[in-house]
C-alpha cells in the first residue's frame, strides 16, 4: 500500500504593517506524521487548530511594534484588531476559487503605558476547521495559509473588503452551493456582529459535509507552529515526552494533554492536529436489496460525487457495487417467482424458473471474480468494498439452500464455472463423472432453450464435450467390440457387463450409445435363438414322433391286458380294473394330443412362437410319460407285453 504523502497545513502568518519593515511570523515547532500507511480510501481530512499562550500575544505586539530591545515604533496609528484568517486550496469542494474563512478577531488595547494588550484567553477551545473534507485521489494535499493580521485604527476597510470579496466567491461556486460552505456566510455576518460590537469572534461553523455517520478516523499528523516576532530566528520545543505519547497509537488528542506534553511558555502557539478518515459505504443484508433501493443509492453517490463529497475512485467503486447489487435483486426476483409458483406451474416452467436463477447466480460470481481481476492491487476495492460482495455472494449461497433444487443449481453453476475456469477439473474419467452428476443435478429446459443464453450455451457445451470425452475414454473401444461381436450364449456375458457399466455412468449419451449398440447385439442374437429355437424344434419333432410310436404300442398293450382280466372275471370288471382302464383311456388322449401337436405346420420366422411351440412340446410329451409311469407304478404286470 503506498504512502499518502502531503502536506496539510502551510503556515505563513504575515504582518501587514503600515511600514512593513517587521512582521509577526511563524517558526515550526515540531512536525509529527503518523507510520500507519494511509491508502487512496482515508480521503477524508480533519482539521483541528488549538489556540495555546493566547495571552502571550501581548507580548507579540509589543516586540512587533517597538522590537524586541524596544528601540522603535513601527506604527503611526494604534493598533485595533488582531485577525486571523484561513485560507484553503486545493479543495475540490471549493473549486478553483479561493475561500477564506474567519478564526479569530481580538481586540486590541493599550494601557496607561502606552503597550498593547488583547484580550485572548488562555483557554480557548478547539476550532475544527474542516471535518471529514473530501480529498481527490490524485491530489491528496491541502495547503492551508493562515494569517494574522494586526489592524490598525486607519484600516478598518480591509475587514469589510475581505468580507465583500469571500462573499462573492461563494456566490461563484455553483448555482445551489454546499450548505458546507454556505455555513461561511453566516460566520462572515458573525464577525462583522461581533466587531461592531467589540467583542471576540471565534469561528464556529465546522465544514462538515457528512453528519452522524460512523467513520473510521485515525490520527495523521501534528504540526506546533509558534507566532513569534520577525526578530525571533529560533524556536524550542520539546518533543520527546509528546512524541512519546503519540507513537503509542493516540485516537484522538484533546486540549489539556497537549498543554501538559508540550509545555511551551514563551509565546503564543497553535497545534494543527490531523486525522484522515476511512469511506464507509452503506451495508446492506441481502433481505434489504430491491431494485428501489438501489435506485435510491445510485441517487445518492451521483449527487455526492457531484457534489465533491467522494473522489472519483470511490465513485467508480459505487457504480460497480450498484451493477452488482441488481444482479442479485434479480436473482432475488426469479427465487420469489420460483417459491411462490413451483407447486402450481408445469414441470417446464419451474425448469425456466430455476434456470433463470442459476443465470443470476453465475453472474453474481462471474462479476465477483472479475471485480477480483480488476481490482487486486485496489485498495479502495480490498479495504472497503470487497467485504460488502463477499456478503452479498454468502446471502446468495444461503438462499440457494433453501430446498433440494436450488442446491442444485448452485452446485452446477460452480460446477459449470469450475470447468470453464480449470480444464484440470474434468482430466479424468472420475472428475467428469462427479462434474456431471453436478450437471444433472436439477431439470434443466430443453437444449434449444438453454442454447439461446450465455450461461445455458455453457451447460450444453461444457456437457456434451465432458460426455464426448467420457465416451472416448470409457465406452468406445467396448461399443466396437460388442458391435463385431457374434450374438450367442457364450458372448450374453458380454453385453450384460457392458449394460451394467452404462447404467452406473452419468454419461447420457454415452448411455445412449450403450443401448444403440446392445440393441443391435439383441437383433443378432434374437437370430441366433431362433435358430437355436428351431433347431431344438426339429430334434424335438423326432422325439416326439418316436414318443407316439412307443406309447402307442404300450397304451395297446396295456389296453389288451385289461381286456384279458376282465375276461379271466365271471361277475366282469371290477372296481380296480376300471380305474386302470380310465388312466389308460387319458394315456391314449395324451398320445393322440402329442401327435396332432407334433404335425403343426409353425411360423418358423417367429422367436417367441417356436419357443411356446417347443415348450408345449416339451409338456406334452412329459405328460405321456407321466401317464404311462403311472400306471407302471400301479401294476407292472398290466404293462407286461413282451408275451405279445
């Protein structure tokens, strides 16, 4: 941070006498500039004047007019009035005129031995000159030239003529002036009011331009100015024990304290105290920020700056922090819509909504870094405004945690500005994988409806080249391969693994892909079951027809058996011989079933229809074993033919 280096006050008290041969003058005492570093934001100058050995300006006079050895009169006329003015430049308040205002009007008088006397108290106050005076950026110095002046009985007109002329300057600088500097005209009427009367005048309206506001203020320097006759070449003063007590980091310094440190006795001295103080900007909350208010304060640093009251470094500051805070008002505007709306609009809408808070969002941010970029080595931005976006940044992360969609928005939109700012972040296969589970966190409009914005332009092409890349490095080579794969029972392993792989990627389209290529791999192997299923047709076709074949003469034989026993019995069948019967009866109807099923003319070019048709087959001819075991089970001699 660099030094501010200036030079507040320049002190030159000059006598005018009638004869001009003496004069009262000033001799720096001791000069005292605080170490704290004061950047371009401490634009603020405080100016307090204390008046000490009032009383010694006696003495003053006497030297000034009969020398300090009393060996001459320098005046013809008696001497009426002791002045004392400021005179300001470099004030950007001021303009290019120059504004003198009044300290101080004693009167003088003369006793019976015919020497001066005033009637300055010991015990004056302090005179703030000026509280909280804008300083420019470029010109951080303010030359102040006070005078004091010894008038005469036969120059009365050259108070009056000062008085006419500062009034005109003021009415020169502008159309409606600073009630600042209006406060002057006042103090001019005081001082006239007051030598009419022949009473002291004290100046007692303080420039201020900033009332009741919290400013960080800290001393900047000292300056001991001693009012001593021309004679006098040297002034003592000594500072150790003063300095002492302001290198300890004094706040502010008040009249007894000065008078005990620097104990100065011989002739009347002012102390100029000066303190700086930091800009405070107006913080808000992120519940207070509207579109209204921020009108209102773009209102009023416009007429501040206008009215001198900032520099122009901390105007351009304003500007910016006010393109800031709309941001976030609109962001603030799309979450009302998004909350009050999200159970009653279509899924599409609440899309819109969201996305139009994560464009703000993104902007937010975006202008935050830029600002950083900018702004590095500032130290307006870093000491005062920085802060203030930092809180307006954290109110925007809190609301974008008030339900599951809106924390996903914000964790795209610093996803999206993570890979737009660090290639590095998507390098890997695992990196692209969590940067689009970021990505695909939330319902997003259609890609021609983010394709038209900056930001949704981003989402579709920082998506697709993640997933091209994840495509490359991940799928591709199995996707070929399962593509030149032959489609059969030994390679299903194949294509099962490669569907698993894709249903655990976030990947979309390499998902898509995926499906593509197994859905050709099923076309291949729908074909190859078919063969296989028809394959298994024409074996079981022969099985089967061998099956009729021996059943049937089974079924005969056990047929001619019963006949036998019944015959063998004189009352006729019994009760165990039909029951026999009546299972040899469904193993005929089961053979005679299996057979006409077996000479089905089938539609060989339909997978499922020959799987039923060998399944069927399959059943049916299970079924007349299990008829045939049956009644082998039963009685084994029925089921005896070799004899036949």
């Amino acid at each position: 941070m660099k030094r501010v280096l200036y030079t507040f006050v320049l002190f030159t008290l000059v006598w005018q006498p009638l004869f001009a041969q003496q004069a009262i003058e000033t001799r720096l005492g001791y000069t005292y500039n605080d170490k704290f570093e004061f950047s371009d934001e401490w634009q603020y100058l405080s100016t307090d004047l204390f008046l000490f050995n009032g009383s010694k300006f006696n003495r003053v006079l006497n030297e000034v007019e009969s020398g300090v050895k009393k060996n001459k009169k320098n005046y013809s006329d008696n001497l009426e009035y002791l002045f004392i003015t400021a005179q300001l430049k470099n004030i950007k308040l001021f303009g290019n005129d120059e504004i003198v205002y009044p300290l101080y009007n004693f009167n003088v008088t003369t006793d019976s031995k015919k020497e001066y006397s005033t009637q300055v108290s010991d015990h004056q106050e302090v005179v703030r000159i000026i509280d909280k005076m804008p300083l420019t950026t470029t010109n951080n110095s303010i030359d102040a030239l006070i005078q004091a002046k010894a008038i005469t009985n036969d120059q009365s007109d050259q108070m009056f003529g000062l008085v006419a002329t500062q009034l005109t300057n003021i009415s020169k600088l502008a159309s409606s002036p600073p009630a600042a500097v209006l406060s002057l005209v006042g103090e001019f009427g005081n001082l006239l009011s007051a030598r009419t009367k022949r009473k002291e005048y004290k100046f007692s309206s303080t420039i201020r331009l900033y009332e009741g506001q919290d400013f960080d203020t800290r001393l900047h320097s000292v300056r001991i100015y001693v009012f001593v006759p021309g004679e006098v070449k040297a002034v003592t003063i000594k500072p150790a024990k003063l300095e002492g007590f302001l290198n300890k980091g004094v706040l502010k310094l008040e009249r007894k304290q000065l008078e005990d440190l620097i104990a100065y006795k011989d002739y009347p001295y002012m102390v100029v105290v000066n303190y700086k103080s930091l800009y405070k900007m107006d913080v808000l909350t992120g519940d207070e920020v509207t579109q209204d208010l921020i009108e209102k304060r773009k209102q009023k640093i416009e007429t501040a700056h206008n009215n001198h009251m900032v520099n122009d470094e901390t105007y351009r500051q304003e500007k910016l922090y006010v393109e800031f805070l709309r941001t976030f008002a609109d962001m603030k505007q799309h979450l009302n819509s998004y909350r009050l709306n999200y159970r009653n609009n279509s899924p599409e809408i609440n899309a819109k909504n969201l996305f139009a808070i994560m464009q703000e969002y993104k902007r937010l941010k975006g202008t935050f870094d830029a600002r950083e970029q900018e702004f590095s080595t500032n130290s307006t931005y870093k000491t005062i405004f920085r802060p203030e976006y930092t809180a307006i940044l954290s109110n925007a992360d809190l609301y974008l945690e008030s339900d599951h969609n809106l924390k996903g928005g914000k964790g795209l939109v610093n996803t999206l500005r993570e890979l737009e700012n660090n290639p590095k972040s998507w390098s890997t296969p695992v990196l692209r994988e969590a940067a689009l589970a970021k990505l695909y966190a939330v319902e997003l409009p259609k890609p021609e409806y983010l394709s038209a914005s900056v930001e949704g332009e981003a989402v579709v092409r920082l998506t697709k080249k993640l997933e091209d890349l994840q495509f490359t490095e991940v799928f591709a080579q199995d996707v070929q391969k399962i593509a030149q794969l032959q489609a059969t029972d030994q390679t299903i392993d194949q294509r099962n693994a490669l569907l698993e792989k894709s249903a655990a990627t976030k990947c979309q389209s390499c998902r898509d892909k995926v499906k593509d290529a197994v859905t050709e791999y099923n076309k291949r192997y729908d074909v190859y079951r078919l063969q296989e299923a028809l394959k298994k047709k024409n074996a079981l076709n022969q099985e089967a027809e061998q099956q009729v074949f021996n059943y049937l003469k089974r079924q005969l034989c056990i047929q001619n058996n019963l006949q036998a026993a019944v015959a063998s019995l004189n009352g006729g069948a019994d009760l165990y011989i039909n029951r026999v019967s009546e299972k040899n009866t469904e193993l005929a109807n089961n053979i005679k079933l299996l057979d006409e099923y077996n000479k089905q003319d089938l539609n060989a070019a339909n997978l499922q229809r020959v799987q039923e048709y060998n399944l069927r087959l399959e059943q049916l001819m299970k079924d007349v074993e299990n008829d045939y075991n049956m009644i082998y089970s039963i009685d084994k001699k029925i089921c005896n033919c070799e004899a036949g």
